[in-house]
C-alpha cells in the first residue's frame, strides 16, 4: 500500500468515524420516532380491533414506513392476519417493532456484510436482491461511501430497503403482500446556487473547511486559477476568496454541488476573478469578467491539487540524480500514488518502462511538442500507445520507479525535440466569447461579478 492510499484510508476512517457517530444519533432519534408511532399505533390498533372484533376478527398492520426516511417510495400496509390471543396480553404485541438501519458502504464491505449489519437476514429477501433483475444491480454496484438503509421487523426480515446508485437515483425495494418488488427512482434537483467566502489563514484545504465548502468546490478553484497561483506555496495569510457553486437540492436536502459558477481569490493583495460559461457541450469553461478565456493549452503543474498533494513538503525530496543527464526536466515532490494529469490535449506515444525513468509516458501533442512525466508507481488503467487524451485526464501516478531517491514526478517539455521551460514557453490559448455568446456571457458575468463583489465586501466586513 502507498502513502497516498494510506492517507485516503485514515482520511476515510475519519470520515466514517464521523459519519457512524452522526449516523448513531440519527438512528437513535429514528428509533425513538418508531417507538412512539408504534406506541401510538398500537392503541389505534386495539381501538380498531375492538370495534372491528364482531365482525372479523382481529388484523393487525406490518410494514408501515414512517414517512420521513422514504419520502418517493410509496409505502404500502401489509395485512397480515392473527389468531385472537388467549388473553388481553399487550407486552408480547409491543415487542413487534420495526428498525432502520442507515449505512454507508465500506471500503472493505463485501454484499454480505452490507446485509448483516443493515440487520437483514430472510433468505426471502436475499434471494431476492440477488436474483431480481432491478435488485441485483445493487450487488454489482457497491462502492465506498454509498448510502444504504433498510427497515427490518425484530427478526430480520426486510420490509423495506433504499439504495442510492448515484446522486440523482436509487434503487427502492419494498415487501408487498406477493412478496418483494424492486424499482429504480430518479430523483428530481431543484438547482441553487450557493454562495461563499473564506479567508486564508494557513492552507486552501483549510479555509474551505472552515467555511464548509466541499474538497471537490476546493480542488475546481485551484485548477481554475491553476496558471496563476500555485496553491502549494503562493498563499499568503489573509488572501481570501469567494465562491459561488452550484447546489442541488432535493426537498431542502443539498444532495450534490455541482460545478463552481464563478470564484474570486485575492492573493497578495491581486485580485483574480473567474466566471464560469457553459459551452455548446455542456462543460463548463472559466473566462475572465470580461470574457478572456483562462484555458491554457498546457498546465503549469501536471500533478492534481489535492488535499494529499497540498501538504506535502517538498523539502523531503533529495533528488541525487538532478545532474542526469544535465538534468532537463522539472521535478515535482509528492507523495507516491498522487495522480498525474496529461498537461494537454494529446496522443500517447509511449507507456512503459524505459531506463532511468522507470515507468514513464510521452505524450505527442499538436506543434511538435511532446511532453514526459517519469518515475510513475503505475499507469492510468488501460492507457495504451495511440489513446487519445484530454487535458487534465490521469495518465498514471507518482512513484520512485527507475533512478530516483524519492517520490516525485520528473517532467519534461520538448518543442521539437529541444527541451523547454514549460513555465516559459507554452503560450495561452486564448479563446475570448464572441458573437451570440458574448452577449449571454456578458449578462452572466456582470450579475456574477456583482455577486461576487458583495460576498468579497461581506469578507472585508467580517474582518474589521
Ligand atoms: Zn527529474
């Protein structure tokens, strides 16, 4: 196991950590809320089945979900008839209890482990899952972190379970009086926008938390100001920024943040501003307020600005090899297993191993450049020889393969195959907003710009 990989798992033990702890005190409050509707069901119930006691005997209700956990599934009451009891013995009818269960996937989680702590145990209902052609899905498609939850009576039969495929569905299955039924729901987003600011005091990754902003809002804005500053080493204390992203909502719950809409960073003392513009395609692209595109045609770092990356000290990398060959690249430390991005738009022209780079890349792109990143740990899964990539797509990871003391990735930049200062040489690509959508552009800037002025304002404000 790397560095990296092992820093994910701390990061994602903490967060389950976090998680099991909120998720206890949901629980909790569920079960309390089961335990007085049950309680107060039970007495509707008796009412009921006193009145009804002339005419047929006595019913009582399973399978009824509280309202609040599942509020799409239609839930339905399975009736289910009882012999009379032999005398007015309420305690043994108060033991009939529902339980919700609210789980994430684990890393290590195998299906079976899913359903033994979601307390599911019926052989009914694990056929079922397996077998179903909607409910099987579920067994294929367990991932880390997805939400899982599901009501079982006392003795672990489902009665009712929901899992969430993607932020916008889930898989719903519920126990009717034929047996199991299984279908898949899409959800509907009401779109928001959300607005933010922070201040620096040490670290992006650290006014993003402290402002609760989202990793992935964080790592959108250090790429889109990528060429600019470099969020490694450039913050100063007091640089602030103010972000305005998308939220997605479903019933007031904010399920998904989608792209960042626009975003101001004021770095000692300079104010840079993007204004996010959709293309014909849909991606977003980052312009400046007045419509200059911040797309360059080559990054200035290759690796991915993470939180991993972002708080690694450089200063624990000696290359003792920087003199090889009259050393012609740049080297960035970081830790193994950090991912590296193809810096343009390209063709791969080589994966493998090749000398004192170990595991490397080469990547053709258009006007006789080439670029190198060497001493990977691997390669992107499935990278071959004549793919073609896109800018920001992950072509390997960071290792110490071939002659090297210590985690970094060697770059270089070949124009011609003459080695170059990527730093100096690759031009902008500018492509400013005409035409039709300048006009559209214009109107989104100038109300996003204004936003983004007030929430800056707000920020100084809070300061004095
Ligand atoms: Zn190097």
């Amino acid at each position: 196991m790397d560095i990296n990989e092992t820093n994910q798992h701390n990061a994602s033990f903490n967060y389950f950590a976090k998680e099991s702890l909120k998720k206890a005190s949901e629980q909790n409050a569920i079960l309390a809320q089961i335990a007085h509707k049950t309680e107060r069901k039970l007495k509707l119930r008796w009412i009921l089945a006193i009145s009804c006691l002339p005419l047929f005997g006595i019913y009582t209700a399973f399978g009824l979900a509280p309202q609040t956990m599942i509020g799409t599934i239609q839930t339905a009451a399975v009736v289910e008839e009882i012999t009379l009891p032999q005398a007015a013995d309420s305690t043994t009818t108060i033991a009939e209890q529902n339980f919700w269960y609210k789980e994430h996937v684990r890393r290590d989680d195998t299906f079976n482990t899913v359903l033994s702590r979601l307390n599911i145990h019926n052989r009914e209902a694990i056929n079922f899952i397996h077998t179903d052609s909607v409910a099987s899905e579920i067994t294929s498609s367990l991932r880390p972190s997805r939400n899982i939850e599901a009501q079982t009576d006392n003795e672990g039969n489902l009665i009712s379970l929901k899992y969430q495929l993607d932020s916008d569905q889930f898989i719903a299955i519920k126990q009717t009086a034929t047996g199991y039924e299984a279908s898949k729901i899409v959800q509907k987003f009401e779109s928001r926008p959300i607005l933010k600011s922070a201040e620096i005091s040490s670290s992006l990754f650290g006014a993003t938390d402290a402002a609760n902003i989202p990793d992935y809002i964080a790592v959108q804005i250090a790429e889109m100001f990528e060429s600019e500053i470099d969020f490694t080493k450039d913050l100063r204390r007091g640089d602030h920024l103010s972000v305005i992203y998308e939220g997605n909502y479903n019933q007031g719950e904010l399920l998904k943040t989608g792209d960042v809409l626009a975003a101001e960073f004021v770095n000692n003392g300079k104010i840079y501003q993007a204004i996010g513009y959709r293309d014909e395609s849909g991606k977003m692209q980052y312009y400046t307020p007045d419509g200059k595109s911040l797309h360059k045609s080559f990054l200035r770092s290759p690796l991915e600005f993470s939180r991993i990356s972002s708080s690694f000290s450089s200063g624990r990398f000696h290359p003792i090899l920087q003199r090889l060959k009259a050393h012609k690249g740049t080297d960035f430390a970081a830790p193994t297993g950090t991912r590296v991005k193809a810096s343009g738009d390209a063709k791969v022209d080589f994966v493998g191993v090749k000398g004192g780079y170990g595991n490397v890349v080469v990547l053709k792109h258009d006007s006789g450049i080439s670029t190198v990143y060497g001493h990977l740990s691997r390669f992107a899964a499935g990278l071959s020889r004549g793919d073609k990539v896109v800018q920001g797509d992950i072509i390997g990871y960071v290792g110490t393969t071939g002659m090297s003391t210590g985690p970094h990735l060697h770059y270089e930049f070949l124009v011609n195959g003459v080695h170059r200062d990527p730093m100096t040489v690759a031009l902008p690509k500018s492509f400013p907003i005409t035409g039709q959508d300048k006009v559209a552009f214009d109107a989104v800037s100038s109300q996003l710009t204004a936003q983004i002025k007030l929430l800056g304002n707000s920020n100084i404000a809070a300061l004095e």
